[in-house]
C-alpha cells in the first residue's frame, strides 16, 4: 500500500482527471475534418441508395431503438430498426435507383449531436438507364457513436419551386 506525500495527488484522481480530459479532447472534432465527415456520410448514403446495397445502408443509421427515417413520399417513415430495414429494403427493391449530390450543405455540432441541411439534387435511375433528376434535402442529425457519426434522424424531401 502507498501513501500519498503531502504534494502528491492520489492516482485515482489523476485517472479521473486524465479520464475527462481525454473524452473532452476526444470530443473537439475540428470544424474542417467534421465537414469532410459529414460530406463523406452524404456520399455513403447516396452510395448505399444507388447500388441497393441495404447492410451498408443500415450500418450508417444509428442502433438506438429511436432511429427515425422519413422519405419525401407519404407513407415513408420508420422508427426503429425493424421498421427501418423493412422501409428501406422497399425502396431498394424499386425497379429505379437513387442517388444523390448535395452541394450546399449546413451543420452544427452540439455535444455528440450534429445536426445537418443539405441541398441538391437527387437522380432517379430506371433499369435502362434513363434518368431524372429532381431538387432533393436531407434534413438530419447524427449521433457519435463509438468514433462513427451515424443518422438518428434522416428526413428527406422534394423542394418545390413557387
């Protein structure tokens, strides 16, 4: 057993300290590597969507029982994993593909939250290769989730001009 000298700190306060420092270090993502991350997640999305690929879908989506996805289609939205690969097995199993490139693109970090607006376009691709191309927004927050930032919540939308 040791015994502290009168300027000795204890090592299980050091641990402690040393514990709070390193998950506030840890937690100070900056600015620009957070915005190539996020770009990154987008590009993994659309990704995901174009090559109906629906485990590399599911694994950017958070594994609380409160992930949420809304489409820009009535009757698209799912909460929880099951309702989540069913919904997105659906709209992967369409006889079109999507895919997607946002060129503005709006986030801040709160905490282990970031919440995210992106615009751009969205392609729908038909199995002979014809296309369209539509205005799309992905409104968003993800959670850090053990070093990967994953969608809590994903709504997507179709802006109108007025």
């Amino acid at each position: 057993m040791s015994r502290a000298m009168p300027h000795e700190v204890p090592q299980e306060v050091l641990q402690e300290v040393l514990q709070e420092v390193l998950q506030e270090v840890l937690h100070e993502v900056p600015q620009e590597v957070l915005h190539e991350v996020l770009h990154e997640r987008l590009r993994a999305l659309s990704r995901a969507f174009q090559t109906k690929d629906i485990e590399g879908l599911l694994r950017l989506f958070s594994t609380t029982a409160a992930v949420t996805y809304a489409g820009s289609e009535s009757g698209e939205r799912a909460t929880g994993r099951i309702e989540l690969r069913r919904l997105l097995s659906d709209l992967l199993g369409r006889p079109v593909a999507y895919s997607f490139e946002f060129a503005d693109v709006t986030f801040s970090k709160q905490n282990e939250l970031v919440w995210l607006l992106a615009d751009g376009d969205g392609t729908q691709t038909d199995g002979d290769g014809a296309s369209e191309t539509f205005a799309y927004r992905l409104t968003g927050v993800l959670a850090n989730e053990g070093a990967q930032w994953r969608w809590l919540l994903l709504v997507g939308s179709e802006p109108t001009t007025v």
